[in-house]
C-alpha cells in the first residue's frame, strides 16, 4: 500500500490552481456577455440591406424626390399585381403633392422618410439630421395621420455618425440589397434583369419614378409573382426581435 503525504505547499499550490481556473471561467464568461451586449447594439443600429423573415419576400422601396409623373401608372402596376410597396418621400416633395400622397397612402402603401431636402446628409451635423427628418415626418404625418419610422438616406450616403443620429431617433436605417440603378434610365429590359439576377428572399429592391421603370414594371413584377414572391411593405419584411442581454 502506497502512503501519500500532502505538504502544506501542496495544498497551497493546489488551492491556488482552483482559483486561477474559476478566475479563467468567470472572466470568460463575462467576455461573451459583454460582447453579446455589444453584437445586439450593433445590430439595433445598423443600416438594414434586407428583411428577415426567413420567407420568400420582397420589398419594392420607391426614393420620390422628383418623377411625380410616372407615380399614377406605377400605382397601377402595383394594383394590378398585387404589391405593396414603400414609399420614402422627402418632406419637400410631400409639400408639392398631398394629393398625390394621400392617394398612395390609400391605396395601401407605406410612406417613410426619405429626409426633407435630397442633400449629402454624410455632410450634416446631428442636429441638421434630426432637424431633417422631424420636419419630413411632421409634413407626411399631416398628409397620412401616420408618423414616419423607417429612414432611407439620399443617394444612399451612410457613415457612422449619421446611422447613429437616425438610428438614436429610434428610425431604421433602411439600405438595399438589390439596385435597379434605373436613375440612369437603362431599358426596361436591362431593369427586369437586374432585378430577377440578384432576387431572394428577404430582398429590398431599390427603384425610382422613372419612364423606363413604369416601362419595366409589369414584367418584372409578373416575374417576381411566378417567382412565387409576395411584395410587401418594409414593415411586413422587418420582425422586430427581442435580443437576450
């Protein structure tokens, strides 16, 4: 039979390994709920490029600065194919047209913020920003009776200052992840193909007022119903989520 004997240094040794391994653990296991804590907030404000409801579809979002010519047959199409779209006007827009506004409210779409001048809002200081959309929000709430809640940006422009101003307005800060580039007004052809290239779900698709769009429209949106693609407001493609802190 083997006798061991335990030292008082042993046990010293010992009893200081223990906790080096809790202090490992514990420490650990701070790390990953402080960067849970931090993957959540930037998640929360962060540009949005497409929906996540995991199903097959697609938000149709429409940038109105100018065009309001084209807007009557889009509404058209639009009816015709069962899609509803999104809307993002500036408030300066909204001023000029109120009639035209409401008739695309009625017609069930939604209508978002799309600031109240089509400026370089990378180049404004928060409080222009804010001033910005406040004031497109209140022009638009009075047309609609509906306030604003989502914030597309001109031309697209996104730096972190100003997702963070958007974004601390308690806006989504909504992108794109599919681009008609039809501002350039290419063939209705080359719109649809674009479209239908890069589709999946959950897609945000980005057009404009244009003739070749109004053009495109009626094939591009009977492709994407034989896609088997529903068109949905961009409140419909956005689940708001609960995350665990």
């Amino acid at each position: 039979m083997k006798v061991y004997i335990i030292t008082r240094r042993f046990l010293m040794v010992m009893g200081f390994g223990i906790l080096l391994c809790c202090g490992i653990v514990y420490f650990g296991q701070s790390m990953i709920a402080t960067e849970e804590v931090i993957i959540a907030s930037d998640v929360s404000g962060s540009p949005i490029y497409q929906g996540n409801t995991g199903e097959k579809a697609v938000s149709i979002t429409v940038n109105v600065d100018w065009g309001e010519e084209f807007i009557p047959a889009m509404l058209e199409a639009f009816k015709k194919n069962d899609a509803e779209v999104t809307f993002f006007v500036t408030g300066k827009w909204a001023e000029k047209n109120q009639e035209l506004l409401k008739r695309m409210k009625d017609a069930g779409h939604s209508i978002q913020n799309h600031g109240y001048k089509h400026l370089h809002f990378n180049q404004l200081g928060a409080d222009e920003v804010g001033q910005q959309i406040k004031m497109a929000d209140e022009i638009i709430k009075e047309a609609t009776g509906e306030k604003t809640s989502y914030f597309a940006s001109p031309y697209g422009e996104h730096n972190d200052n100003l997702v963070k101003t958007v974004t601390g307005m308690e806006y989504r800060f909504i992108m794109w992840s599919v681009d008609t580039i039809d501002w350039q007004r290419p063939s209705p052809e080359v719109i649809v193909d674009r479209v239908m290239k890069r589709v999946h779900n959950d897609a945000i698709i980005l057009m404009h007022p244009t003739d070749p769009t109004v053009k495109a429209l009626p094939e591009l949106l009977k492709q994407l119903k034989a896609e088997n693609y529903q068109m949905v407001s961009i409140e419909k493609i956005i689940m708001e989520k609960t995350e665990n802190k």
